[in-house]
C-alpha cells in the first residue's frame, strides 16, 4: 500500500518525523465496506449501487456514497469509483457529486435527512474499525 509514510521513508526523509495515517488508508476500511455501509444505513440492499436505473432512492444514494468516497478516498479517480456503480463512467460521478451538492445548497429534506444518516454511519463505523496510527521515525 503506498501512504505518505512509505513516501517519506522511500525518499529517506526520516528525521524524527511523528505521521498520523489517514484513516481511510488502514487495511480494514475499504471502498467496498464504505459502500457497504450506506447501503445499510439507507436501509438499501448493497446490490442497488450496480443497477441500471434512475429510481430516486437509488440515484441518491449513489449520490452520497460518490461524495464519500471522493471525501474518505482521494486516491481513487473518478473512473475508479464510477466502476463501483455498473460501470458508469466519470462524468456520472461528477455529474452525480454536483447533484448532491445542490441538492444539500437548496436544503431538500429527504436527500439531506440521507446524507446526515449516511454520514453518521459511516462516522460511527470509521470511529469503530479506525484507530490513529502515529509512527515516530527514528533517523
């Protein structure tokens, strides 16, 4: 797995250097397991991100896990995390991302009451399986 830690010890950059690994980069917390998550919170079968369909439900949550995985991956492409939705391609995650955007700016109270429940569960799971990796190099 690259990490900025590996970055820094590759390059040689170890000079009494403490790092705090982002979450998101732990072997244990994975887009799919992200995905998995709002799926569960949304009260949604996990399958329902890979259908071809534009029912409201689905889209919206496909919506709020490509704001996610954007927020809690920035390693992964937009090409990376369409793949996760059957294949779409990118412009339907950046058209996806400005949708939930605007959908969060004009307060509509079913996206947002969404958001906030994904949002808590995926904050509670990152808290649960997510513990700070502090590394204190040594030159």
């Amino acid at each position: 797995m690259y990490t900025a830690l590996s970055s820094i010890k590759e390059q040689g950059k170890t000079n009494n250097i403490s790092l705090v690994q982002y979450p998101t980069e732990q072997a244990n917390v994975t887009p799919m397991r992200m995905l998995h998550v709002i799926a569960l919170a949304l009260d949604m079968n996990p399958e329902c991100y890979r259908m071809k369909t534009r029912v409201r439900n689905i889209v919206e949550m496909r919506f709020i896990a490509s704001i996610f995985m954007r927020q809690y991956f920035p390693a992964l492409t937009l090409q990376q995390i369409a793949a996760y939705f059957g294949g779409q391609d990118h412009s339907s995650v950046i058209n996806g991302i400005s949708r939930a955007y605007e959908l969060l700016h004009t307060r509509d109270t079913q996206f947002v009451a969404k958001y906030n429940t994904a949002l808590k569960w995926v904050s509670n799971w990152l808290d649960r399986t997510t513990q700070p990796v502090i590394e204190n190099i040594a030159a």
